[in-house]
C-alpha cells in the first residue's frame, strides 16, 4: 500500500506533469513574471467555470478577504456577522480593518453559520454578513441572502475549501459557491480542491463598479501606473502560480469527483455506528466537495482515536481545536458560552481523515478498518 497523506498533491502533480510544466516554462520563457498573459488567461478561465461578470486575482486568499471587504467601504465600528467555527482569517481581516467582528454558532448539520444565529446577532450596527462554506459545504446562501436583502447588508462569501460546489435554490436553480453574495474570496493554497504551488487568492464579484475599485486596490490602488486613486495595497496573483492554476482548472470537477466518490466509500463503512456522525452528501446538487472529511465522534474518545490512527502511520487532524471566541485575541465580554452551545460541542468532536483526489480503495479501506478498530 502506498504512503497515506492527508494531500497527496505529488501524486496529483505526476498525472499532470507535462501539462504543468509546459505552463510553467512558458512563463518563464516569456519572463513576464507579474500580471503576465497567464494571469489574464486563469482570470478569463475562471469566471467561464464560475459563471461569473469578474474574477480578480491576487496573492493569497486571506488579502482576498480583507480587499472584499475594503472595496464595500466598511467604516471602523461597523460590524461584521461570522462563524465562531472556522480558521482565524476570516475574523483576522475583520479585525485589520477595525471594524467589529460578530461570531456566531453554527449549525450541528453542516456545521456551517447557523441562520438563527444570524438573525439574533443583528443590531443597527450590523453591515455585511460573512458565511465560511466550511470543509468544502456550501452554506445556506439563499436563506442569508434573504436575510441580507431584508437587513440592507453586505454578504462576503468566503469560498476558501468549496471552490466547484454548487448551491441549489428553491426555484431548481444552481450557482457555484463564491458567486452568490455582493461578493465572494477564494484561496488557491497548494491543499486547496484547486492549489497552486505557493500562495494564491481571487476575488468573484458580479458589479461592475466594485470589481473596477478591487483592480485598483490590488495593485496599490493604481489603475494607471503613478496613479493612485485610491487606498491599495499589494496582493498579485504571480504568473507562475497563475499558469499552475490554468493546467489544474480544466481537471477540477474530476478533482471534486475524486474527493466526492471518496467520501461516500468512507460514510458506507462508517455508515449506522453509534460513535460515528460522518458528513453527508447531496448526490443532486454538489454542494459538498470536501476540501475536507470531518467525522464527529460522539460518546468516545476522539483525542484517544487520532493518537490510534497516527500510530498506525494515517494522518490526521482537529479543524478546529479552539472556538474563534475562545481565542487570545479575539475575546470579547460581549460573548456568553451559552450563545456557542454547537461550535463548542463540535470542537471536542470533529476529526478529519486524509481527503484528496489521489486516495485509493486500500488506502480507504485501511483508514476506516483502524478507525472502526478502536471504536469498535
């Protein structure tokens, strides 16, 4: 049996091989390092696969955050309503930009933002809602842009780990993740569904007036060179990176497939135990791509389950060990426990096991045989 990784990205890298490094060697053929032709080309590429007025490059997905929310105009003080469960960046940008983070609990189902949650969190203060489509799920966009368009606020879809999921509306229809709200940020870190090799971020965006303000501020807030006409920074999309995400793109939906088949080998085995709550997945609309696969365990011991499995050479990992506003820099006297009932239950929990496109049935069969060991 091969090396389990948690992302095997050599192994994806050998099945593309040729293709990426003719990419990469035409950048470097062309020595157009920064905002060269193969940056123009993923952008056009992308918003095809997204469906999607604009896509805007740039350096990594935490900047792609933090210039979504500069282009909407946010004022210090204004607050900004997000999910207690997820990575730092998310509140980390709100917090850059001295305005004032709101977390909120999530939903046991999906364990994304809980929408009741939502609706008690928003006071005349409120201004734009960030929904995380966490693990690879997408959230509930239609139920938080109903909320948003009631509430006059702001939706910044942080798509990071869902890039390709779909969400499904009432009416039957379907758009990808990222391209719902005001506007959307993803990452293209190396274990991202689409990675490149190093940093990378995008902004989505159907306005037209916005995505013009975003090109500025991506570029030190110049549109003509000298010009700066408004605040920027510095946040490009390298061509290299760039011309890597242009050979991986057209394999993404393959990619989403991989890690969707995956899963559900995973869920059979895992399928009635009474220790295990293992994610579900919508075989109609697409809306879970797992960028990760994350089990609860319930009524065991799931510190005692991750030394098991790391012991039998399987990688593991908590996403996440510690709530948002448990956090040293993020505590806040305005939070009580008891409004973070889910988030705290999950982070005793939930555990991920190695999810990416190259995993094969002995390797899956492996990992869930020795999870079912120990609980059994």
């Amino acid at each position: 049996m091969k090396k389990i990784q948690m992302v095997d990205l050599k192994g994806q890298y050998d099945k593309i091989k040729e293709t990426v490094n003719n990419s990469i060697q035409e950048v470097l053929d062309t020595n157009t390092y920064i905002n060269g032709p193969q940056v123009q080309q993923f952008q056009k590429n992308l918003e095809e696969y997204l469906d999607v007025k604009h896509v805007i490059p740039c350096a990594n997905g935490t900047d792609a955050l933090q210039i979504a929310m500069m282009g909407l105009d946010l004022k210090p003080g204004d607050e900004v309503i997000t999910a207690d469960f997820t990575f730092a960046a998310t509140v980390e940008v709100i917090a850059l930009l001295q305005l004032t983070p709101v977390l909120v609990d999530v939903d046991f189902v999906n364990m994304n933002i809980s929408i009741d949650a939502i609706k008690k969190a928003i006071t005349p203060k409120t201004k734009a809602i960030v929904p995380v489509h966490l693990f690879g799920r997408a959230a509930n966009m239609e139920a938080i842009m109903n909320i948003a368009k009631e509430h006059n606020l702001f939706v910044i879809e942080d798509n990071a780990q869902a890039i390709g999921a779909n969400c499904k509306f009432s009416d039957g229809t379907k758009k990808k993740a990222g391209t719902i709200g005001h506007v959307g940020s993803t990452s293209f870190f190396p274990s991202k569904n689409l990675g490149c090799y190093g940093d990378g971020g995008a902004i989505f965006t159907n306005d037209d007036a916005l995505a013009h303000k975003l090109r500025g501020i991506v570029n030190h807030g110049m549109y003509v060179r000298y010009h700066h006409d408004v605040v920027g920074v510095n946040s490009r999309l390298d061509s290299i990176q760039a011309a890597v995400l242009n050979a991986k793109l057209p394999f993404l939906d393959q990619y989403n497939v991989a890690r969707q088949n995956a899963a559900r080998k995973y869920s059979a085995a895992f399928q009635d135990h009474k220790n295990i709550i293992a994610p579900s997945i919508c075989d109609i609309c697409d809306c879970h791509v797992f960028h990760q696969y994350t089990l609860r365990i319930i009524d065991a011991n799931r510190d005692g389950l991750m030394q098991h499995l790391l012991d039998k050479g399987i990688p593991c990992a908590i996403y996440y060990p510690i709530p948002l506003h448990a956090q040293k820099a993020y505590l806040d006297s305005r939070y009580k426990e008891e409004d973070f009932i889910v988030t705290n239950k999950l982070v005793q929990e939930v555990i991920s096991l190695p999810m990416h496109t190259e995993l094969d049935d002995e390797q899956i069969k492996f990992i869930t045989d020795s999870v079912l060991e120990y609980l059994k």
